[in-house]
C-alpha cells in the first residue's frame, strides 16, 4: 500500500505542477481522478487500523465527493 500511495502522490503531484507550469489545465481531471483515489486509501487504511472513530469516516466520503464532483464536470 506504501508504494501505491507513493505512486498516487506523484502523478497528483506531477500532473498539478504541469498544469501549473504551462497553464494548460487539460490534465486537471485527472489529478482529481487520482487526489480521490490517494483519499479513498488512507481513509480506508485509517478505518482499518482505528475502527469506527477514526479520520476514516471522514475521508473515505471526501473521496467520493471528489469523484462525484468529476462526473459532473
């Protein structure tokens, strides 16, 4: 799970600096694409390791607003 959120922060971290850089915001999408993703598994990994009152219940909803957010854009 490291590596995967290690991998997720990259490309947000990339992708947000090149649009950014060359104010083409075209790959904006899916910055927010992966942003919701790297959520989803922390609050995943925070509910797992702390159970019911943890960060957890509130991240995985956030995640899932920001996926909402892109179908509607």
């Amino acid at each position: 799970m490291k590596i995967i959120k290690i991998i997720l922060v990259l490309i947000v971290i990339a992708t947000s600096a090149y649009g950014l850089i060359t104010k083409d915001f075209l790959y904006g999408p899916i910055s927010s694409l992966f942003l919701g993703i790297f959520i989803a598994i922390i609050g995943i990994e925070e509910f797992k390791y702390k159970g019911k009152n943890s960060w957890g219940m509130f991240f995985i909803p956030v995640s899932l607003l920001v996926r909402l957010y892109l179908v509607s854009n």
